[in-house]
C-alpha cells in the first residue's frame, strides 16, 4: 500500500503532505530531523491519511494536494478532524 499523509506541525500548526510506502517509518524520520524540509518544525503528528494500491494514484493525488484548489479541498477535509 502506498500511503498519502499529511503531517501537522506541533510547533507552527503547518502541515506537510507526503506520499511513502512506510508510513511509521516515514513519520520517524521526520520526527528525528531527517528530513530537512521539516527538521525546524518538530514534532509531527499524523493528521489524515489516504491508502491506494497504485503508487501512481498515490503520487498524483500528493501532487494534487500541493495545488490550490487541492489545498482548499484538503481544507474541507481537515476541518472536520479534531487534533
């Protein structure tokens, strides 16, 4: 399973959207500071998530996420998620 994942920054309250086939493992990474484009905004907690079958589906609907319009959709989302 291929595993789209947005991420919400206990420090700023910003979000980073992903996509990996190890989820735990991923979310251990960003939370050690291996990952640089997150190391000054630690630490992290798994805010939604969406599994596919096909990596491909799984990378245009991350690429999606990053638009506008993907954002605003996410939005909505995430506004019905309590964290």
């Amino acid at each position: 399973m291929h595993v789209v994942y947005v991420l919400k920054s206990l420090k700023d309250g910003r979000t980073y959207i992903g996509c990996t086939k190890e989820l735990e493992n991923r979310i251990k990474e960003h939370n050690t500071g291996e990952v640089k484009s997150t190391k000054g905004r630690i630490p992290f907690v798994l805010w939604y998530k969406e599994e596919y079958v096909d990596k491909y589906e799984a990378f245009k609907r991350e690429q999606h996420f990053k638009t506008a319009w993907g954002r605003r959709q996410l939005r909505k989302i995430l506004s019905k998620i309590i964290l």
